[in-house]
C-alpha cells in the first residue's frame, strides 16, 4: 500500500488541547524518586583504586624520536622527514 508523506497527518479535530493532556498525564513520573533511597545501595569504590602502582618512566632513548606532528615517541625507523621544526613520523609525512 502506498503512503503519501506529503498529506497532512492529523485533522483539525484530532489535536487536543493542553488541558486534556495534562489531565492524562500521572502526578507522578515512574522515574523520578521523592527521596526515598533505603532500596538503593551505598556506593562504594573499587579495590583497584586502593592499589598502588609501580611505573618506570624510561628517558627518551637514542634510537627515538618525538613527532613534531603527532607528538608521540617513535622508533628511528618510522623518521619520515626531518624538518626545521623536528622530526617528522612516516605517518604524518604521508
């Protein structure tokens, strides 16, 4: 059956007026609580939060590079091209 999207879709006698709306409408929403929280659980954080990490930072070594595009610490084999800014990844020189 074919639809015609241009026709009007409703009628003048089918829009109701606000008044009949709110009246429909329930005094009060589903979703909206009225302060009530004993059902709900207390948060609490996880233990991954209480562990400490260890991290060595190593010094950028010789054979690396920064982008000066990208800024990420590359390998001597990704240098693409070297410019008077500095040196320059395979990825961003393409």
């Amino acid at each position: 059956m074919a639809t015609d999207y241009d026709a009007q879709r409703k009628g003048e006698d089918d829009t109701e007026s606000i008044e009949v709306l709110k009246e429909r409408m329930p005094d009060k929403p589903s979703g909206i609580s009225d302060g009530d929280d004993s059902e709900l659980e207390p948060y609490s954080a996880p233990d991954v939060v209480n562990e400490e990490l260890d991290v060595v930072v190593m010094p950028k070594q010789e054979n690396e590079f920064t982008c000066m595009e990208c800024f990420l610490l590359k390998p001597a084999t990704q240098l693409g091209k070297k410019t008077r800014q500095g040196s320059i990844c395979l990825d961003c020189s393409s």
